[in-house]
C-alpha cells in the first residue's frame, strides 16, 4: 500500500490513513467498517515544509492540479501554514 511505504519514507513526516496501525482511530475504524474497507483517502506532510510540499505537488506525474473536488479520485493541494 502507498501509504506504508509513504510512512517509511525519510522525507515524510506523518501519514493519516485509516487502514494504518498508528491512525489513532484505526481501531475503531476495526469496529465499524468492513474488513479492508478503509477508502481510498490518505493525507501526509513532508519534510522541508510548503516549498519542499509544494515541489512534491509539481512533480506529480499521475494527478491534475486541481482544487478539492469531491469527486476527484486524486486531487493533490497543499494546506495554509
């Protein structure tokens, strides 16, 4: 899984995603949700704050440069901060 991988990644600070071990609802998510069921959803930051954030976005080669879309299957952005 991406997210997995993105977890060990060196230049990545954190990983939400609920399928994870160390989402602090992953539990709970356990509890409610079919097995596996987790969505397709996933946030992460980055190491090197918004320009190292912002180069990651530029060199995406798989997404469009989109606003969040709810029914955008890949809609990568960058959080204020």
């Amino acid at each position: 899984m991406s997210c997995r991988w993105l977890e060990k990644h060196p230049k990545v600070s954190w990983v939400s995603y609920l399928g994870l071990e160390s989402h602090t609802f992953h539990k709970e998510a356990l509890r409610l949700l079919r097995p596996n069921a987790f969505g397709g959803m996933l946030s992460f930051g980055v190491e090197g704050g918004r320009e190292a954030g912002r180069t990651v976005v530029d060199r995406l080669k798989l997404a469009s440069h989109l606003a969040n879309v709810g029914a955008q299957p890949f809609s990568p952005s960058l959080t204020p901060g």
